[in-house]
C-alpha cells in the first residue's frame, strides 16, 4: 500500500473512532437528564421506575392539599380519572397550584408508592394544559366511560 493512502486511511480511522466516542458521550449525558413523563395510573401499574427523576402529571383531586405545620412541607394527590398517587412536596407552590386543576411535577418516585416532588408546576391560563397531562386525562375518561358503558366521545 502506498505510503499517502495508509496515512489517510489512519487518519479516517482516528476521526470515525472519535466521532463515535463523542457521540456515546453525548448520547449518555443526555440520557441521564431526561425526564420521563408518567400518569399516576402507569406509576400504579409499575411502569415508572424508582429513584430515577421523572415527571407526573394529572388533576389535583380537591380536599388532597395538606399541609404541615413547618408551612413549607405539604402533600396533595394527582389524578388521571384511572389511579391517584400521593405527593409530598417541599417549599412554595406557584401561585396558579389549585385543586381540581391541571399540575405537573418533577421529582423521584420513592420505594413505597409516594412520590417526592422537587418542583411542582401548575397550569398558566384556563386554556392551556400540558400535552402529557392532557392525554392521561383523556385515557382516563375512556376508561372510566367504557367502564360504565357510556358514550366514547371524549372531548
């Protein structure tokens, strides 16, 4: 083999093998700060794994919110029409946070089935509630109509 072509076919080595070994870092960093959206009814159903952040999204069912005497510690339950999960939280909701209303959370779900919540996020407007949450809702309607025998049609 020639002299110039085997120092570029090294030099094409060197650039693929570096090229994949930045992309695995990449690719590993970035898994590591995804958060995964979860209804309450697939954390009940096991799907959600524990220790690892996730995001939990539903409907604050109304006369959940408990608050500790501290003020900053407090707990309130998030549905999707399907399951319900209990949450406890640490520091100052937002001012929109209200029960009956669309909220997502960001945290870790804990061994025991609760779920510890590092932000809470509550809806902007009367209009706008996150896709995820939307969806899950929307399940959870189906289900309960079907469970029922009701009219599919959800809005």
């Amino acid at each position: 083999m020639h002299p110039v072509r085997r120092q570029r076919l090294i030099i094409v080595a060197f650039i693929v093998v570096g090229a994949s070994a930045a992309a695995t870092l990449i690719f590993r960093a970035l898994s590591d700060n995804m958060n995964f959206f979860y209804a309450p009814a697939q954390i009940a159903g096991g799907e959600a794994p524990t220790g690892r952040t996730i995001r939990v999204g539903g409907l604050v069912v109304p006369g959940s919110l408990k608050r500790a005497e501290s003020g900053l510690d407090l707990a309130f339950r998030v549905t999707d029409n399907r399951a319900e999960l209990e949450v406890d939280f640490r520091g100052i909701l937002p001012d929109l946070f209200s029960e009956g209303k669309g909220v997502v959370a960001v945290g870790e779900l804990m061994p025991g089935g609760r779920f510890k919540a590092a932000e809470v996020l509550a809806k902007h407007d009367e209009n706008y509630m996150p896709p995820e949450v939307h969806e899950a809702l929307k399940k959870g309607e189906t289900a309960g109509l079907a469970a029922t025998g009701g009219d599919d049609d959800v809005r």
